[in-house]
C-alpha cells in the first residue's frame, strides 16, 4: 500500500495523470451526450483553490474544463477545419 507515497514518492504526480485519464472520460462523455466541452490552459488556480476554499479542504486545482453548448451564432462551428489526413496520424501495423 501506499507505493506511491512512500517507495516511489511521486504520488502527487500520479495523481495528476490519474485526472487526465478521468479528463479524457469527461471530454469523450460529453461529446456523447451533445455538450461542447473544452479543456482550457492558462486558468488562475490558485483564485479557484481560494473561491472554493480547497485548499483548507485538503485539496487544490489542477485542471479546468468548460462544458456547455455552442451558441447558435456560432460562425466559427461551420467554418472548415484544417486536420491531419488520417494516414498521416495513424500507422496501422
């Protein structure tokens, strides 16, 4: 028990990769469901540990995302994308 913690000392870490796994569910569920979601870099966490008193609670902000649906006006949702051909990003063996 404890591995982590204790032999590997890097729990903090691990737990951060934990999150992004949970992350990636997150994304591929709303997808699914039809809600716009995003996650977004450059949030001040430190004003989200102090909002949600997280920090008295043990925790603290690692990561944030944005869920919800796209405005009707939305110009930019049907402009074209510009994407990778697949064989370019997939190598099949």
């Amino acid at each position: 028990m404890d591995i982590r913690r204790y032999e590997q000392k890097d729990e903090p870490h691990w737990l951060i990769e934990q999150l992004y796994l949970n992350m990636g569910a997150l994304l591929l569920d709303a997808a699914t469901l039809g809600i716009d979601a995003v996650p977004m870099e450059g949030a001040d966490l430190k004003a989200l540990d102090e909002e949600f008193e997280l920090r008295s609670k043990g925790y603290t902000a690692v990561a944030v995302i944005s869920l919800g649906y796209r405005s009707e006006d939305d110009f930019n949702a049907d402009l074209p994308k510009s994407r990778f051909d697949e064989k370019t990003i997939i190598t099949k063996a």
